[in-house]
C-alpha cells in the first residue's frame, strides 16, 4: 500500500505496474482511498479531455516524420516483465542499461516480483528479449510503495548488449514548464500492453524534491496503467531522456477531465543519485566491453 501523504491526499493514486493475471493482463486493483476504507472503479488510462496517445505510425503522420526512423530512434523503449507485473523502461546511455520505476521490481511488500525480469523491445520488426541481471538493480527505495514516490527510480544492467538499439542519452536539465514527448510500451489498454505509445506535451510544476536529489513533476501525457517507467524526453530534439513516469493521483481518476492540481500524471528526473547511478552502470559496461 503506498504511504499517502501532502500531495498523495487525492481520492485515487496509483504507482502500481500492470498485473498479469493468469486468464490475461488486466487492470489493477482499484485505487485505495486516503482512509483505505472504500475504493473507486478501476481507471485504465488518465485522460486530460481527450486521449491524445498516438501509435508510431500516427505520431509519424501527424509531425510528418518517417515512420521507419521513429520506431528505429525509439527502439530505445522497451517493455520490462517482472513475475507477473510490466511496466516501461529504456536502453539509457549504452545498450545494456535501462532506467525504469523501481515498482516495476519490487512489489507492496519490498519484495522483488520474479526471479527472471527481461527487458523487451523491437528491431526492424523483430521482438528482441534480453534477461535483466537482478543482482545490477539500484533504486532510490527497495520498497518503494512505502516511501514518497520522488524516490521511486531503479536503474539495471542487462545480460547482454542490444548493439542494434541506440539508447537515449540523458537530458542536461529538468526545468517546469518544458516542452516534453512521453513514449512508453506496457499501457495496458493500447496492443495488448506491447505497443509503443508516443505524445507530446508539457511538464508542469515541480512537486517535491527528494534527499538524493530528484525531482518530482506533473505533466499532461495521457497515460496507462503499466506504462510506469516509460520514458518523458526534451531538449531541442526532443529526444534527451530527462524523466521516468512514476504514477498518476486524481480525485476522478474515472473520468475524462482537464489537466490540473487534482488530476494529473507524475515523473520523477534523472538527477542526483539516479543520474550516478546511471552513469555509474554505463561506465562499467563500457569498461567491460
């Protein structure tokens, strides 16, 4: 059960991956009331007025871009299977590296999700699967449903390298009020959970500041549950990794209203203690190469 308090005081508050339950995948639990005494009607996506997530080939169209080099410089995002939970993650800073939520491994309890975690993404329209080495993770909280969500990063090394992949690098900052593209797989309403889900949109305003250093965001990508860890991108280009998404609080999570204090979607930045650990992970597999 996440520990609700300051800003997490809104009728619903989700940080959860998306469960993968033995008939299918499905949506998660509903969300948990302050008190914990009642609950509301599960919410598969937060949606800001309208739902404006578009595949690659929408995103390609609607920007006129190639569709063939968008999914080739987002091969980046990838999907990470843990026991029976998903969630987004992506090859940061070089091919054996990714960053995603640390809920995407630990479970209410502290507990690690599964013994065998990979991290799944696609090339040239081929499904690649590589094991995530479970003894690499590092995390902002090991039980991260038990502390303020601004510590709720992990970084991991794979097994191997994706050398076909060119990982996103990171952002040299994180400002408010930035022009942002949020792209995740694992929503688990869009491609069977699989799909690459791509917008542009806006951070917003500064929430919280974490002891090692991170920051926590709202921002006003529509999003899905199992989309946790995906990737929010900015700079000139649009394609510096700044930014995982954490969770979604709303007070009508069940309803298709405007951005705003009571409904909105969170990340937290690659700053502080997660940005070492990142560069950190990547220094020592290049050295290992």
């Amino acid at each position: 059960m996440p520990q609700l308090s300051g800003l997490n005081l809104l009728a619903g508050f989700s940080i959860a991956a998306a469960l993968v339950f033995p008939a299918a995948a499905g949506a998660l639990p509903p969300p948990i009331t302050p008190d914990s005494s009642a609950f509301l009607p599960v919410t598969q996506v937060l949606v800001f007025g309208k739902n404006s997530r578009r595949s690659p080939e929408e995103f390609a169209a609607d920007w006129k871009l190639s569709v063939k080099d968008v999914r080739r410089v987002h091969a980046a995002s990838g999907l990470v299977e843990c026991g029976e939970a998903h969630g987004a993650g992506q090859l940061t800073i070089v091919g054996n590296v990714i960053t995603t939520a640390a809920h995407v491994f630990y479970d209410e309890k502290g507990s690690l999700r599964g013994n065998n975690c990979t991290f799944a993404t696609e090339l040239n329209g081929q499904p690649v699967r590589v094991p995530v080495d479970l003894t690499s993770i590092k995390a902002g909280s090991t039980n991260p449903y038990a502390f303020p969500a601004v510590h709720d990063w992990a970084v991991a090394k794979l097994t191997k390298s994706i050398s076909d992949a060119t990982p996103y690098q990171l952002s040299d900052s994180v400002q408010p009020q930035s022009a942002i593209e949020f792209v995740a797989r694992g929503h688990i309403d869009w491609g069977d959970g699989r799909r690459m889900s791509m917008e542009a949109c806006r951070l917003h305003d500064q929430l919280s500041v974490g002891q090692e250093g991170t920051r926590e965001f709202s921002f006003d990508c529509e999003t899905g549950d199992g989309a946790s860890g995906g990737a929010v991108l900015m700079g000139d280009d649009q394609m510096q990794l700044g930014a995982i998404l954490v969770g979604w609080r709303s007070n009508k999570p069940y309803r298709a209203i405007p951005f705003s204090p009571t409904h909105y979607n969170f990340a937290v930045s690659i700053e502080g203690a997660f940005r070492t650990a990142v560069l950190d992970a990547a220094k020592k597999m290049v050295g290992q190469r």
